[in-house]
C-alpha cells in the first residue's frame, strides 16, 4: 500500500475528485482533441490565447485518476503563462515521469512533482501525459487527434 | 442462471491442483504476492508441455517445412502437417485440407474477407455481425464496404448483452451474404446462440463465419453440427503459442476460393507468365509458416483434448458464479454483461474509480485483470462506459484467484471509495 501511496498521493486523489477548469471555459481560440487507445480515456483541451499569452485554459472528457489530475494541475499552472513557457513546461512534465533520475522539478513547477510517482509504472505514463500531449496541440494548432500509444 | 449453476459434483472431481501443477508461470510470484492471473481471455498461460514441444522443435527436429528432401526437413513438415489433423480433430472437421493455418484468428477473417469476400461481394451486399463483435470482425469489413461498397448491418444486443434474435431476424434478408458472428463475446462473456443463428443465416442464404477465439477455450466446439462455413480461432487462447491458429472453411467451398497472399509455399509452378497454385490449404498458406509454434499448437490441442471437459466445464461454470456473487458483493459494482448464457469472463466497473486505476493497484497484489475496451468500443460505447475491468478465466483458474481480487478490490476502495 505503501507504494500506491506514492502514486495515488493525496493531490492526486482530490484533483481527480474535484478537477480545476473542467468543462469548457468560453471563450477560447485554440482546441486539440487527445486520445488514449489503450483504456479509451479521452479529453479535450480548450485554450484562450491572446497575445502570446494563455489567458484562460480547460478541458473536459473523462479518463482514470492519473490522467484527470494531471490534466487538472497543468491547467493550473498553464494559466497566464507565454506560450513558449507553457510549451517549456510540458517538456520538463515530460521529464519528470519518463527520466530515470530522481530529479525533482524547479519551484515553479513544484506542483508536479506529486507525479513522479508515475516514472515506477510505465504502462500508466501515458495517463500521466496525455493532457499536456493535448495542450501542446492545441497551442501548435495542430487539427489531428493525439494519440498517446 | 441455470446454465452457470454450479454443479459441485463434477467440479470437485476436476483435479484443479493437477491442471495447475503443469503451468510454471502460476509458481512465479507477482510483486511479491501469489500470482492470480485473471488475464485467460486475452491470452491462457501455457503448460509445460506446450513449452517443451516448441523448444524440442527447435532442439531436435527443425528444418523448413515442406521443402528439403533430407531428414530433419521430413521430421519437421511430418510434425507439423500432422497438426491439422489434431485440429481437424478439436473442432471435428470432415477433412485434414478444410484446416488452414493462420496466425491467429485475426488473420482467418481477414482471409474470409480478402478471399471469399473480394471475389463473391459486390456493391450493395451485405455482411451481417453483431454489436459485441470484436475489433477483429469489424474492421476487415469495414476495409471490404470501403473497397467494394458492400453494406455493414449490425445486430444489437440488450441490456444484459444478450443479441436481440428478433432483430437478427429483421435485418436477415435477401441482401445478406454472409453473418459473421461471435460464438463468445469478449468483453461481456456472452454466449451466442449460434443453434439458431446459423439455421436461419443459411434459410436467408447466407453463409457464416463464426470468429472462435473466445468460444473454443471453453466450449465443446463441432463444426459439422453448428453447420458454419468458417471458423477461425487462435492458438494463445488455447493454451498454445502466439502467432498459431487455424481458419476451417467447408472443403467444397475452399476448392473455390482465389489465394490472398502469394509467395513460397502456396504454389505448384511459377513462370513469369503464369503460376499455378496449390491445392487448399496450402494455396492460402504463403511463405514458411510458424513451425514450431504451430507443432506448439499440436501440443495444446492434444493437452486440451486430454482434459476432462465435464469437469472442465463445471469448474469454469463454479467460477463464474462464485465470481459472480463474490463481486456482487463488493460495494458500487455494476457488472457489464448479465447475459443468461455465459462463459467464464466477468466484466465489471465500480463507480468511484476508474478500470484503469483500478488495473494498476490489484496489480500491486499480484491480481492479473484486463482494463480498457478490450477491443470492443462498440460494446463500451453501449454501457457508455470508456473501459472495464474484466476478470477471465481459465482451466488453471481458481476461487482463490477470485477471492484474491475480491480483497485487492478492497484495497481500491480505500483509496478511491
């Protein structure tokens, strides 16, 4: 148990409970669909940018706890940043579950450390990813559906 | 339920300890915990004997099949050729030649629908299966209505994902050319009833195709009294290797059937103006086969075939009914697929977390469950579920197993209930 408790922190527990900007926030201007094929989870990722900025951010869909807290927690902390530093931080995410090292995240990104935890079960990094596979399309405005497989 | 009733007398007789003793992967913990491996429907673990008749082919008997004059190459196309009669055997075929190996049951669909189906299908056809197909019976029709405008009907299933056999009945029409159907749904466990589907396929003149990966673990299976065209199973869901399995197709319709993949193998002269093709089965058998894994299969049947199916029987029915009732147990289950007449395979959802979640921590305990579609979207898509989880079970399968995942469940719900 000890173990789970690792992945399935209690952070984890309440942003899959109690998602932040869930459902979608009008109004916006970027979108992106995401697609996990592997246990059907799926989301969508809606995105207000205006000058460079991400003035508002959301999502909606439904996936398992890792993936609807992952995604809730970057929504919170894309939220006001560039462009450039949202697509950084989705790069450091993605660091930080698929590293080998145990390298915690700067404090701006602290957030996502409760995460790591994903890194001891590869089979569930693609939850932990798929939201922020998704946020990227959606700033690069890319129309295809992503898919994490 | 009376089907699945358990029967205490003939599954106390079935000698579990002794089926069990033969897989050596049931002796390996998982996380540190007994390993109970719930996981039968999308692949069976394999006996030792299994193992052994693929590792022995390669020790003492390999060669290419079908092609060198000298001894091994004799011993190796002698023990593989002697396979299609142990198929023909588990599925009581007429002839050796109505078997054909394939890789599995995806590729004998594939080859109904790229063989039988491109030369006798034409633009308004039409190809009936189910709402509980598996992707495998679906997509290769999909390719065929693309490529030659055939028409897809699909009939539905109820609320306990038994097919609705008064809309079988609708749809059934003049248009219809074939039904393909599952004899087992994979993701609810359901048993179709095929005494009636094929009698009424063939009265509208269709023919059917019965995709047996499921069905065939754990039904007595005769091709001849079902009475369907083709059957197409896979060898990894009956305790045998990966990459093995079979397509029986009616010899007189064979004989017909045009060759799908040229190459090796599955031709009597090639010049660069003409080739003649082999006789069936070898003319849909292009390349060099799986040899050991198809001698593997050999071993499996006859494994199988050895056990004791009454028993076999009883045991599985003890285990979807005690299964069923520990479950229902389990606070904020809802079990996915209540169909009267089932196989060993319950699908199920809980509703404060999610199959994946669920997946990764019984795994923590060393309980083996599938999570996701299972290759069924449409059957999600019906309980507008995303995924479930699915205990299978096999002929090494025990209430222990099921008491296992019962108590991991519990561990769930203090995280997530």
């Amino acid at each position: 148990m000890s173990d789970l408790r690792d992945l399935y922190q209690e952070v984890i527990l309440d942003h899959s409970r109690s998602p932040r900007n869930f459902g979608h926030h009008e109004p916006s201007n970027r979108e992106a669909k995401g697609n996990n094929p592997l246990c059907g989870d799926k989301f969508t990722v809606y995105a207000l940018v205006e000058d460079g900025i991400v003035k508002d951010v959301s999502f909606e869909g439904r996936g398992c706890a890792i993936s609807t807290a992952s995604a809730s927690l970057m929504t919170e902390l894309v939220k006001g940043k560039t462009e450039e530093q949202a697509k950084a931080m989705f790069e450091c995410f993605h660091q930080l579950v698929t590293a080998d090292k145990d390298e915690p995240l700067d404090e701006a990104l602290d957030k996502l450390n409760v995460l790591a935890g994903v890194r001891g079960y590869p089979m569930r990094v693609k939850c932990a990813t798929l939201a922020w596979h998704t946020m990227n399309a959606a700033l690069e405005g890319t129309d295809d559906t992503v898919v994490t497989e | 339920m009376p089907d699945t009733a358990p029967r205490p007398n003939d599954a106390a007789r079935f000698d579990l300890a002794a089926v069990r003793d033969q897989f050596p992967i049931l002796k390996q913990p998982s996380h540190g915990k007994p390993l109970a491996f719930l996981d039968s429907a999308a692949s069976a673990q394999k006996p030792q004997i299994v193992i052994d008749a693929v590792s022995d082919t390669y020790a003492r008997q390999y060669a290419n099949v079908h092609r060198g004059v000298y001894e091994l190459s004799e011993r190796a196309s002698a023990a593989y050729e002697a396979v299609r009669g142990k198929t023909k055997g588990l599925i009581n075929a007429a002839r050796d030649d109505e078997i054909v190996f394939t890789s599995g049951t995806t590729e004998g669909i594939n080859l109904v629908a790229q063989s039988w189906g491109r030369a006798n299908l034409g633009p308004g056809d039409e190809v009936l299966i189910t709402e509980m197909e598996h992707h495998s019976n679906i997509v290769p029709w999909q390719m065929l209505r693309d490529e030659k405008g055939i028409v897809l009907k699909v009939v539905p299933f109820d609320a306990d994902g038994a097919l609705i056999m008064e809309e079988f009945e609708k749809l059934l029409g003049p248009r219809t050319k074939l039904v393909a159907v599952t004899q087992v749904s994979n993701a609810l466990g359901t048993i179709l009833p095929l005494d009636r589907i094929i009698p009424l396929a063939h009265d509208a003149g269709a023919l059917v195709l019965v995709d047996g990966a499921q069905g065939i673990p754990h039904l007595p299976t005769d091709v001849r009294a079902l009475g369907c065209d083709f059957y197409a199973f896979s060898g990894h869901k009956l305790y045998g290797p990966t990459g093995t399995g079979a397509l029986y197709c009616r010899s007189d319709l064979l004989a017909d059937l045009p060759p799908w993949m040229g190459g090796g193998d599955m031709i009597l002269s090639v010049t660069f103006e003409k080739t003649e093709y082999a006789a069936p089965p070898h003319k849909f058998e292009a390349g060099t086969p799986n040899i050991a894994g198809t001698i593997g299969l050999g071993a499996a049947i006859d494994w199988f075939a050895a056990l004791d199916h009454e028993g076999l029987a009883a045991h599985e029915a003890d285990l979807l009914a005690y299964g069923t009732e520990r479950l229902m147990e389990v606070p904020g289950v809802r079990l996915i697929g209540t169909a009267p007449d089932k196989a060993a395979v319950i699908s199920f959802v809980l509703d404060y977390a999610h199959p994946h979640d669920v997946g990764t921590i019984l795994d923590q305990q060393g309980v083996a469950v599938r999570t996701g579609h299972h290759c069924a979207q449409p059957v999600m898509d019906h309980f507008d579920v995303a995924a479930t989880v699915r205990a299978s079970f096999g002929a090494y399968s025990s209430r222990d197993d099921i008491d296992a995942l019962v108590a991991a469940l519990g561990e769930v719900r203090e995280l997530f209930g």
